[in-house]
C-alpha cells in the first residue's frame, strides 16, 4: 500500500471549487458568478491592449536575458510599483524610507509580509474583516500570526457596521496588526468613507496599530488610480509605518502571471534598509527569487507615459463596465418588481456584489438555473453581461418570492 494511503480527499477550495463545478455542468445556459476575474460583455477573459504592447517590446528587445532576478525581484518595477500605490510626490518616496520588493502577486506579497511580521515585529496578531477574503486566514495562519476578526459589514443595511468596526479596533491590544482592505473590500463590495478613513487612522494611530494594506483592486473599483489608493496614502501622510500589498492580477489582467508587490513604510531610510535585508531572509528559502516576465511587463507600462495613459484608459473602462453591470441588475430586478430592497447593488464598488442570498437561495440558483457563486451570496459583477442580466434577474426574482 502508498504511505499515502491514509490520506482523505480534501475539500475542493470554496472560490476555485466554484468553477470545477461550473465546467461539470453541460447547461447551455450556465452563468459562472463564481470567478473573480474580469470577463468581457462576450464573457471572455480580457488581455489588455496595452499588455499585448509590452509583451511585443520585449520580444522585439534581443538583448533580454533570462537570468535570474535578484531576491527582491526587478528593482525598476519596485521603484515604479512603489510610485503607483503611494503617488509619485509621496514623502516617504522622497525621503527613502520604503524597501519594495516583488512578490507572487497579491497572495505572495500577503504571504511574505506576514512573514516578516511573524518574525520581526512584537505583536502576533493579526486583525481581518469579518467577513472577508477565503485565502486571508489561511495565508496568515501559516505565516505564523494569531488571526482575530473585527466587526466591518453589517447584514442588515448591506453596508459598514461601522461603530462595531470602531468597537473592535478600540479593544485590539495596543500594536496590533489590522489588514485593511484598500479598496474594493471583497466579498462585500462595502469601503468606508474618506470621512470614516480618517477615523480609522486617527484609532489606529493613537493605538500604535500597524496597518496593512491589501490593495488588490487599485484603479479597479472607482476607474481611478488615484482614488483608490487614497487610504493608504492618507495612512502615509502622518508619517505612520505601514504595509501594502500590490496585486497587478486585476487591474492589469495579468492572473497568472503572478506579479504584485510588498512595501513596507518605515521611519528612516536606514531602518527601511535593514527590513530590506531581512525581508530577503524570508523570501530566499521561500522561492529564491520571483519570476521575470509579468513585472517585466509592468515596468513597460509604468515607466512609460503613452502606455500607462493608454492603461489608465483600459482600466477605466473595465470598472466602467462593472459599474454599467451593478445598474443593469437593479433595474432588472426593479422592472419585475422584485420584493427588497435591492440599492446596494448599485452602492457596493468593485469586482463584487454582497446580495444577501443565503446559501440555500444560493443552491437553488445553481439547481434550477444553472447559476454559480459562492455559497455566502457573493456574485462576481464582472461574470455579467447585458445579455446574462436578465437570467439572473430572473433568479433572485424566482429565490425570493
Ligand atoms: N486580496 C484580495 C482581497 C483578493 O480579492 C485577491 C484576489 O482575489 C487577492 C488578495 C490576491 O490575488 P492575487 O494573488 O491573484 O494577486
């Protein structure tokens, strides 16, 4: 016998089980909500214009060599990343004070900070929405910090339990870590306000709490870059520490390229070289040293300007669709006079939409009408097109009444 063989089979991952069992499915009129990436008004996935440019620059470049990348990955892509998440006035950009290194999109980039954290920094635990991202217990855990929740969605308005979020920061232990989602808060779709922003980083500050970024929708959720980067540059401004996490998996299409970023604001240039340092300990026995291609295309893009305007231009219209999309379900719902309330389609931003379905709503929909999403009522607004609208519509019509 294997010595294997006493293994059980585990589960299929919430998210990604989604799809294996969209495939299995030979319905002609199947809908995947369950995916979050961008799809087309056609369904398909979308290679950016923009990207296909870049790629060509680099085939076209006959001096490229495939050499290893050093530990912290392609020094102009950190410089460049660094720039886009902060803004390119930054002070803490200005003044040396932030070691970036490029890690396996936004999961490595979680992964390698936590990391970092666990075996650096006082306090070990580690504060996450409720709800939130499948993946970030998980990666946290294992990178040896004691994962807690914090109060941030509130079921009954379908938007921010905001005096719970409050409530819950207030009580953390003095220095604690808060993960803060930078924009486009998944599964929710829920931000905080610029007003309630400054809130929490007033809280946050007076407690000494170490905030982490996980910004992986930037440009993607209000079509601006700028915008949605605006929290964690407010956390920057006050001269705090920080941690952000970059993920160019969505706002550039690049998935499985794997390519994002983690930069640590700290006090000093010199004490932001010695992180650099030991971020290098955590990341050599890890993987050695990240891949080449998809930074490589982002550097084109970025230290461009023609190609990042043209970027810009891309981005913006795929958060426009989204939006156009969160529009054209509550009208649907609305013109068949579905009973709810149904306006935080339209107030929620980003990939997804928090409908309230419950997880036997949720199975109803995939049983009768071959609709598939995760079981919590999370639909991917970027699955829907103008011709799947109506099918949908017609399912949470069918659930409810
Ligand atoms: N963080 C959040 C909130 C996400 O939704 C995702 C992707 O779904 C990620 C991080 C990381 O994605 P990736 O590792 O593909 O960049």
């Amino acid at each position: 016998g294997s010595v294997f063989s006493h293994l059980v089979q585990a589960p299929e991952d919430p998210i990604l089980g989604v799809t294996v069992a969209y495939n299995k499915d030979p319905s002609p009129v199947k809908l995947n909500l369950g995916v979050g990436a961008y799809r087309t008004e056609e369904g398909k996935p979308l290679v950016l214009n923009v990207v296909r440019k870049a790629e060509q620059q680099l085939i076209n470049d006959r001096t490229r060599i495939k050499e290893y990348l050093p530990i912290v990955g392609l020094v102009e892509f950190n410089k460049l990343s660094a720039k886009l998440i902060l803004g390119a006035d930054s002070p803490a950009i200005r003044e040396n004070r932030i070691t970036t290194v490029e890690c396996l999109s936004g999961t490595g980039s979680l992964r390698v900070g936590g990391e970092f954290l666990a075996k650096h920094y006082h306090q070990k635990t580690i504060y996450i929405t409720q709800p939130t991202w499948g993946n970030h217990p998980k990666i946290f855990t294992l990178a040896g910090l004691t994962v807690k929740t914090y109060r941030y969605y509130d079921p009954a308005t379908r938007g921010l339990n905001f005096q719970g979020l409050l409530e819950d920061l207030g009580a953390a232990a003095p220095g604690s870590i808060v993960l803060l989602h930078a924009c486009a808060h998944n599964p929710t779709g829920v931000d905080p306000t610029i007003q309630q922003w400054e809130q929490i980083r007033k809280l946050m500050r007076s407690k000494g709490l170490m905030p982490f970024f996980d910004s992986a929708y930037q440009g993607f959720a209000s079509g601006s870059l700028d915008t949605d980067a605006k929290p964690i540059r407010m956390f920057v401004a006050d001269g705090g520490e920080c941690l952000v996490a970059q993920s160019y998996a969505k706002n550039m299409g690049l998935y499985g390229e794997r390519v994002g970023a983690l930069s640590i604001v700290c006090k000093s240039a010199d004490v932001a070289g010695r992180v650099e340092s030991q971020l290098k300990l955590v990341i050599r026995p890890m993987y050695s040293s990240p891949p080449i291609h998809g930074a490589s295309i982002v550097a084109v893009i970025l230290r461009d300007k023609n190609l990042f305007n043209e970027w810009t231009l891309e981005l913006k219209a795929m958060a426009d669709r989204i939006i156009s999309m969160r529009k054209q379900l509550f009208e649907a719902l609305r013109t068949r006079g579905t009973p709810g309330d149904w306006s935080h389609i339209i107030k929620q931003i980003g990939m997804f939409t928090f409908t309230g379905l419950n997880p036997a709503q949720v199975s109803f929909m995939t049983k009768e009408y071959h609709i598939y999403m995760t079981s919590d009522g999370r639909i991917s607004m970027a699955g829907l097109s103008s011709k799947t609208v109506p099918h949908l519509a017609d399912a949470i019509h069918a659930v409810v009444t």
